[in-house]
C-alpha cells in the first residue's frame, strides 16, 4: 500500500487513510436513502435505486482512489437526480428508461472530452461567474424541492406557492431535522446529516407517522433498473439539451470539486493546476456511465470528501475505505425504506444552503457578471430546470457584454451555447 498509493511521500499513514475514508462516508451516507427517495418517484422500484446507488459509489469511488490515487469520493450527484425525477421525468413526461439513456450518453461523451486535450481549455471557455452560479442555482433548485417534500410550500392557484400545514408532523419534524443537521455540522460533528436523517426517523416511528420495515437483509432485487435504459430513446432530438444540462452540469460541478477539494489538500502545482486530471475525470465519468447501466442518475465527485481530508486523507486509500464501506451499505435495505420523505428533506435544504454560498464569491462590482449569475440561479427553481437556468445565464451574459462594448469577453463557446438555446426557445415557441 505505501508503494502503491506513495503514502511517505504524501505524509500519511494506513490508520490515517483509514480514518479519513470513514469521515468521508458518514459525511455522505445520506445518499443511500436520499438518492432512492427521489428517484423513486419516477416510478423506478426503490429497492433497485437503492442497489444501484450503492454500486455506483462504490465503482466510481473505488475507480477515484485506484487509478486516480485522489481522497475524493463519489456518488450520484444531488441537483442532478432532482432535475432527473422532476424536470425530465416528472415536468416533461419523459420515461425514466430514456432519461437514463439520456445520463449514459453524457457519461459517454465525459469520457471522450476527459481523454482529450481539450477538456482544459472547455474549463476555462466558461465564465466563473456562471460556475458559481450554476452550483447555487442548483442548490436553490434542491431547497425547493426539500421543502415541497417537507410539505411545508404548497401549490397555489394565485399565488403559485404558499406556506403548507406547519401544525403537520411531516412539517414539524423536518424543521427539527434542519435544526439538528446545523446544529451538529457547526459543532464539527462528523456524520451530521445521517444523523440528522436518522434521528427524524426514530422520532417519526415512535409517533407513529411513519412505518419501521427493518435495519438489515439480503440486498434487494436489482433487476426492475439493471440495464433499463433507453439508448434509443435518448438520442431523440428532444432529448439532446437534456444529454447537454446532464453532461455540462457533471463535468463544471466535478472539474469545481476536484479543484476545490484537492487545494485544500495541497495537491495543486505551481499554476494551481491538477495533477492527473485526466484520471479524475476518467474514473467521474466512468462511474456515470456505469450508474446509468445499473440503474441511477449522473454520478459525480462530491465536496463531502473535504471532510476527510481535514481528517488527514491525502491519497486514494481514503478513496478506497469510502468505496468499501458503501458495498456494505448493499445489506441496510430495509433501513433505507424505512426513512420517509420528511426525515431526506432537511438534507436536501441542508445541502441546497452549502450550495448556494457560490453567489457570494460573485463579483458584485461588475454588473456584467453578476447579473446572469443571478438569473442563471433564480430561473433553475423558478422554471425547475437546471438547463434553462444554464440557457438562460449563457443568453443573458452573452447580451449584456455586447451591449455594453465588451463582446471580446466572451469565449466562442458562450456565444455557441447562447445561440443553441435561443434556437432551442424558438423551436418550442413555433
């Protein structure tokens, strides 16, 4: 292991690694009933989501840490597994088969930009003002959702949204639950979400508003979304904006986190660049085309693991501890079921907060910038969709620099992107 994962020369040790890829994993265990949650309202068996959650983490993350020797961990990615339940699936009458088709062909087309030369110069093609934005439009996206499934905002004739029944119990104990996460995440408290999903869901059978189905059993029957994908119906033309949001989307979050995550552990060279960035990508979008043959949304690298490098992780052994610990994961089924709605939506708002601290980094001097990383995140929620806020962040940012004298501001790409999505309201609107 020394050898093969340089532990000497990166300052740490096996017991550290080892400690490292537990944190990252209480951190991000609450996937394992979120992620099954929401897709199983496409109409997608929860036990199958629930399996195919797991291997895919475990794949992507075991890929992450043995051919990329990075401490970071993945898993189907939140924001996009909203976008695929309820602005695909849900919003546009899609069969979930095609929308799975939809995340394999972004994964297939991730690989082939990782593998090429061009995958840096794609990254720095985009304004950051719109990455930041793009990350707290989804966050504004999942808060929406979290609290719809909270029932705490309802429809409204008038008034489109309005305040639900805060007397409810599903209403009370997921504020309790949001109180909870907080409040532990504050105090450092590793594993703050799982808690807090965990503890919502004890309080809930004990009152009665939700059913205990069991802790522990064989792993569910993951054939009702094994190899379910519709490649043909995913190359629809209708379906092409859809394989871009679920490609663009995956590629800036993972290119962020990877960025992000391993500066804090001091991997970045000179230039601030990333090492085996290559591998990075390879091993990301491998895993989403893997999810999406087992049966999940896009899977991507998640910021979680900064966690376990605060707690010393600096090589892919930490990668590797996350990877196994989710394969185990494949017996808590019945622990997974039990957890309702209610217990996940303090998580998803939990993370919707983290997500959107991304608008604060925006230049708030320069109008230009500013401005379409605002509308790209208000239209994400507001039109629930993640690819109209991306299409209109790139219109409105496009526009305002030729308006105001500065076209040479732009990049070819934001002018492209811009273009096909004018192209794109135009062919709705006739």
């Amino acid at each position: 292991m020394e050898k093969f994962f340089g532990l000497k020369e990166k300052g740490t040790t096996v017991r550290t690694e080892v400690l490292a890829g537990f944190t990252t994993f209480l951190t991000m265990a609450y996937i394992i009933v979120v992620n099954p949650g929401i897709l199983s309202t496409t109409g997608m068996d929860f036990g199958a989501v629930f399996v195919a959650t797991c291997l895919a983490a475990a794949f992507g993350t075991l890929i992450m840490g043995l051919y990329a020797n990075y401490p970071v961990a993945l898993a189907p990615g939140m924001g996009l597994n909203a976008y695929f339940a309820f602005a695909v699936v849900g919003g546009m009458g899609i069969a979930w088969q095609a929308a799975l088709g939809a995340v394999f062909l972004s994964g297939i087309i991730f690989l082939v930009i990782s593998v090429l030369p061009i995958r840096e110069w794609i990254i720095n093609a985009i304004p950051k003002s719109l990455k930041l934005s793009i990350s707290a439009g989804i966050g504004l996206f999942l808060a929406i959702i979290a609290l719809k499934n909270a029932g705490i905002v309802v429809a409204h004739p008038a008034t489109m949204v309005t305040l639900g029944d805060m007397t409810a119990w599903p209403a009370i104990l997921a504020v309790l639950g949001f109180c909870i996460i907080a409040a532990l995440d504050y105090r450092r408290v590793p594993g703050a979400v799982i808690i807090g999903i965990l503890a919502v869901t004890v309080i809930g059978v004990l009152l009665g508003v939700s059913e205990f189905k069991g802790v522990i059993d064989l792993p569910p029957d993951p054939s009702p979304a094994f190899l379910q994908l519709d490649i043909e119906g995913a190359l629809q033309l209708g379906l092409v904006t859809i394989v871009f949001a679920f490609l663009f989307v995956d590629f800036f979050d993972t290119a962020g986190t990877l960025i992000g995550v391993m500066h804090r552990a001091g991997q970045l060279d000179a230039q601030g660049r990333l090492p085996r960035l290559g591998r990075a990508l390879v091993a990301d979008s491998g895993a989403t085309i893997f999810g999406a043959l087992v049966g999940t949304s896009t899977t991507t690298s998640y910021i979680e693991s900064a966690a376990g490098i605060k707690a010393g992780g600096r090589s892919g052994l930490t990668a590797v501890v996350v990877g196994l610990l989710f394969l185990a994961c494949l017996l808590f089924g019945p622990l997974a079921e039990t957890v309702p709605d209610y217990a996940t939506a303090p998580a998803l708002l939990f993370v919707a907060c983290m997500m959107a601290r991304g608008l604060a980094e925006l230049d708030w001097e320069d109008v230009s910038e500013y401005a379409p990383g605002v509308v790209t995140a208000v239209a994400m929620p507001l039109t629930f969709s993640i690819a109209n806020g991306l299409g209109f962040g790139f219109v409105t940012y496009a526009a305002i620099k030729v308006i105001s004298g500065r076209p040479q501001e732009c990049s070819i790409a934001v002018y492209l992107i811009a273009a096909l999505f004018i192209v794109k309201l135009i062919a709705l609107g006739a």
